[in-house]
C-alpha cells in the first residue's frame, strides 16, 4: 500500500454483513470503510467465497445489490470444481495459487487452540482469490482469519496483509 495509488481491499463476508445490518457490531466502521473515496480504496469480494458462505437467497440477493450499489469489484473465480463455480468470461483452467491448498491445511494441522476456531472452507477460497489477484489488503473482522493469514505469510511466504476494518482506517488516518 502506497500513498500514491488506490489501496485494493478485499471484504471478507463478516464486513459486507456489519455494512448491510446496523444492528452488527462492526457497522459503523464498515459504513466508513465503504464511505472512502474510491480513488484511494478499491473493494473486491470473492465470488465463490461470497456464493458458499451466504446460503440465503434473501442475503445473497443483498450481497449482489450492496456489490452494484456501492461499486464493489468482483474478483475472478478460482478453478476449482464447487458449488459455487459457474462458467463465465472470468473462469480460467490453471486460476489458482500454487500450493496455498497445501499450506492452508498445513497450518490448520498445527492449530492452536489459543489462536480461536480454525478458519474453515470457505475462508479458503476468500483468502486465496485476494492471493490470486495480490491485491493488498485482506479486511476481516475473524481474528482466527486474521492469524491464519498471518501464519501463511510467515510459514509459507504466501504475500498476504490482513486486518480488521478498525485497523485499516486507522492506519488510512494516520497516513491521510
């Protein structure tokens, strides 16, 4: 992330969910965050991890409206066979990260229980379409995501920045 050029974002579910429910804990920071000037933030989420995490057709219909609404960008499918895989323009044989499959469940076998529930699928494929497209900067509210991301970059060197909304901004603000 530099001064110079748009931050490119990755939400994760948990932050398009506190935007589209004031009841949620973390509503107010993610009304800011998506309130940012889009010349300096660009927000992206994953289509698969969108798809598998929202079984509602109520709150995926949201989803999509919220992606239109407030101009979140669409990153491209993995390529790998799930439910939430469709043939469109953006799927491509070979579109994945060499090996984050592999490091992602090694660092789920050596979890620990301090580091909170581990992240299951389909934290993966959000995690690893960020990677894919090496945008900057993951944004979840899941601490447990957070220290998974954390343990990919140290023990894998798998390139990934990721923090909780309230951390971005505040690091937006000090350098704005």
């Amino acid at each position: 992330m530099t001064d110079s050029r748009t931050d490119l974002l990755t939400i994760d579910l948990n932050v398009a969910r506190d935007f589209l429910d004031e009841r949620r804990a973390g509503h107010q920071a993610a009304v800011e965050l998506f309130a940012l000037n889009p010349t300096k933030v660009e927000l992206a989420i994953g289509p698969q991890g969108q798809l598998l995490d929202a079984p509602d057709g109520r709150l995926r219909e949201e989803l999509r409206a919220m992606c239109e609404q407030e101009d979140v960008k669409e990153l491209r499918q993995l390529a790998y066979l799930s439910e939430a895989t469709f043939p469109s323009e953006d799927l491509y044989p070979g579109q994945y990260v060499d090996g984050f499959q592999d490091s992602w469940r090694q660092v789920i076998e050596t979890w620990k229980t301090s580091e909170g529930k581990p992240p299951e699928h389909p934290d993966d494929f959000h995690v690893e379409a960020h990677v894919l497209e090496e945008r900057d900067v993951f944004v979840t509210a899941d601490r447990a995501l957070r220290e998974m991301c954390r343990r990919l970059g140290e023990e894998h060197g798998i390139a990934i920045v990721a923090m909780s909304v309230s951390e971005y901004l505040d690091g937006r603000n000090r350098r704005d």
